[in-house]
C-alpha cells in the first residue's frame, strides 16, 4: 500500500469513524477498526481529547501498516 493511500486512508476513518473495512487490491481487505483496537497506542491516542488530529492521524495509519489484511 502506498503512503498516500494509508495516510488517505487514515484521514477517512478520522473523518468518519464508522467505516469498518476497507478494500485492498486481489480480494484483501483490511479491518481499519480492528487494526485500531489491536494497536494500543492507537486505541489510547483515539481515546484522548488532548492528542493532535496530526498525532492521531499518524497512530491511525500505524495500526492500518501493522494490520493483516483478509482475504474476503
């Protein structure tokens, strides 16, 4: 996956938390809300009011490049 991509990627899912899975290239998919709750970091970075969108953003698109995508 590109950078661009995840950090686009992790710019939507701050923008709408709501999306659950997105679509990789040859059937894979990944679980954006799972790979957040896998990832300790994201899962207190999300939760705090005082961290920056920026630092948020960036701990998003960690967890997304730590995922395992599925196939579907």
């Amino acid at each position: 996956m590109k950078p661009e991509a995840v950090t686009s990627l992790a710019e939507t899912y701050l923008a709408g938390p709501g999306l659950r899975t997105y679509t990789l290239v040859l059937g894979l998919v990944v679980d954006v809300a799972a790979a957040i709750q896998a990832y300790p970091l994201a899962r207190a970075m999300m939760g705090s009011a005082l961290a920056s969108s920026r630092a948020k953003r960036a701990t998003v698109a960690t967890a997304i490049l730590l995922a395992q995508p599925q196939r579907i």
